[in-house]
C-alpha cells in the first residue's frame, strides 16, 4: 500500500508537466515573429474587407453597389461584399483627380497619401489590398491543387508513373521561373489574369516536388502497410493516411508562397505586364513611382511619399507572411521548444 502511494506521488509531477505541454496554438501565440506576421495581414485583412468604407468608391462602383452619396459610413459598411462580386474594373479602377505630372503631398487636394499622376494613392493602396488577397488566394490555390494531385500520384504509384511525371516536373522546375513567367505574359497578353495564369503554370512544380518526397517518406510506413494489409482500397489510403501525414511541410510553403505571388505579380506590374493602367495595384503605384524617383533640382526627395507608401505596404505585406511561414515551421517542428 505505501508502495503504491509513493509511486502516485512520483507519477503525479510528471502527469501535471504533461498536462502543462503547450499545445501548438498556445506555441504560436507565444512565438513573437509569428504573432506579428498575424498582426500586420490582420490590418491587410480588415484594409480588404472594409475597402468601400476606407476608401469610399465613386461613380460607376457606387452606383453598382447601390451607394447613394447621401448614405452613412455604418450603412456604406454593410454593402463591402457586394463590392467582391462586382467587376474588378467597376470598383478597382483608381480615382484620377487630375492628369497633372506633379504629384500632389500627402494631406492636401483632399488626398490623404497624395497622388502620383493624378490617381489616388490611398485608394490604391486599400483597394490593391483585395488584389493581393485575391491573388495569392486564386493562385496559391491552384498551384497547390496541381502540384499536390501531380505530387501524389507520382509518389504513391512510383514505377514509369512516377518517371513520367517527375521528368516534366524537372523540365519545368529547371527553366528560370521568372523569365519563363515573363515569356508567358508577353505570349498571352499583359493582365491580371493572364499574370496569374502564367504564374500557376510556372509555381505547381515546386509542390510536386515536396509532396512527393513526403508521400516516399509516409507510403511504407507502418499505419500504411496495415491498411494495405487490410484491404483498404488506394483512394482511401491516399486520402485517409497518406495525404494528412504530408501536409505539414506544404502547409508552410502555402504561407511562403502567399507573400511571393503577389511580390511576383507587382514586379510584372512594375515592368508594365500586369494590371491595366489605372488599376489597384500596388506593382502598377511603384510603376507610377519611377519618374518621380528624384525630385526636381534642389528638392531630390520632394516626391518621397510617392515611392515610400507603395513600397512600405509590398515590404509589410512580403515581411508578414515570412514572418507567419517561420512561426508555422517552428510550431509544426514536434522537436521545437519554447
């Protein structure tokens, strides 16, 4: 009997430490880069949500929405979905006030951040929010859904099927990405869209390559094996053992790549092979920017604003998602501590 107390009372402390393991949310909220990556895409989110209470649409999206001018902000606040199903050129299309060369300083014009060539850059920069999210959701979406079919076919089959598809993947995964990217958008014709098909045929491969390689690593596991053994047919392997066991590493990838694809997509904007002009973007803001790079003789950083806020927010936004792929890779890291 004292025995059994004693070994009670040395089980107890161990019992409660287990019990005060943090679990992986209460990991993440104590990791400080990835509760300010979540911090700053939190703004970004509520910029994109609440974008026709920031920056009121005029004319044509007004109308659209049903907007009357007489409406107030806690009204206009209740039309902001709408607006996500309305043609991104109905309310995308930035304000132009004027077609003068000189941009207008920040907090004068009724222009809270100025204008560069006329147009808005705090519309931009709100509206080019829901461009970003739309990007990264449309082509992060389908770049993962390609390469991780391709992924899991190839590495649960193996044998020619395996061969087969890795060889084109490697074809593809070799070819300078950017310029190919490029090449692709001269063939198909400058645009959003066009930009973000361009970027989906380029960016599967790289999936295909890391889901292989898990699904190669969790196939002749021993929960896999057992299943087999049991009958279970391939399909419901793949889907019920294999493929949640190989999310993890995509899972930081994703994170990764919502940063990259929209960082990608303004470069092609910068070069003037995405968004029409005048659209929200923040690509085509910094494309706007290069004339204005050095101000006039004896005022060279008299257009500062014009380049600094476009750039800032492309920084934030790149910054937030590193930030959140660090956090998530030291979270789902069963060897990490804190």
């Amino acid at each position: 009997m004292t025995q059994s107390l004693d070994s009670e009372r040395r089980e107890t402390p161990a019992l409660q430490h287990v019990s005060r393991a943090p679990t992986r949310l209460h990991r993440f909220i104590r990791h400080s880069q990835g509760f300010t990556g979540l911090l700053i895409l939190s703004i970004f989110l509520i910029s994109a949500i609440f974008a026709p209470v920031l920056a009121p649409p005029k004319e044509a999206c007004a109308r659209e929405l049903g907007i009357k001018e007489t409406q107030t902000l806690s009204v206009l606040s209740l039309n902001f979905l709408q607006a996500m199903f309305v043609p991104p050129e109905v309310c995308f299309e930035i304000p132009r006030s004027s077609f003068a060369d000189t941009p207008t300083p920040p907090l004068q014009g009724g222009h809270f951040l100025g204008t560069v060539k006329g147009y808005d850059i705090l519309y931009g920069l709100i509206w080019g929010s829901r461009t970003a999210f739309l990007l990264g959701i449309s082509i992060v979406g389908c770049t993962f859904l390609i390469g991780l079919s391709i992924g899991l076919i190839a590495g649960y089959f193996g044998g020619w099927v395996d061969d087969v598809l890795m060889r084109f993947t490697e074809i593809v995964f070799s070819l300078p990405s950017l310029v190919l990217m490029i090449v692709l958008v001269t063939i198909f014709g400058s645009g959003l869209i066009n930009v973000a098909i361009s970027i989906i045929l380029v960016g599967w491969a790289g999936y295909a390559r890391l889901i292989r390689g898990e699904v190669l690593r969790v196939r002749h596991l021993e929960y896999v094996e057992s299943a087999r053994a049991l009958g279970a047919s391939d399909a419901r392997i793949i889907l019920r053992h294999v493929l949640p066991n190989s999310l993890t590493t995509l899972t930081v990838q994703v994170a990764l790549d919502f940063g990259s694809v929209v960082l990608i997509a303004a470069g092609l904007s910068f070069i003037g092979l995405g968004a029409p002009i005048g659209f929200a973007d923040w690509g085509q803001l910094i494309n706007f920017s290069q004339a204005y790079i050095i101000g006039p003789a004896g005022a060279p950083l008299a257009y500062w604003f014009v380049s600094f806020f476009p750039g800032l927010t492309i920084l934030l936004w790149g910054l937030a998602w590193n930030f959140l792929g660090d956090a998530l890779t030291d979270v789902l890291n069963p060897k990490a501590s804190y």
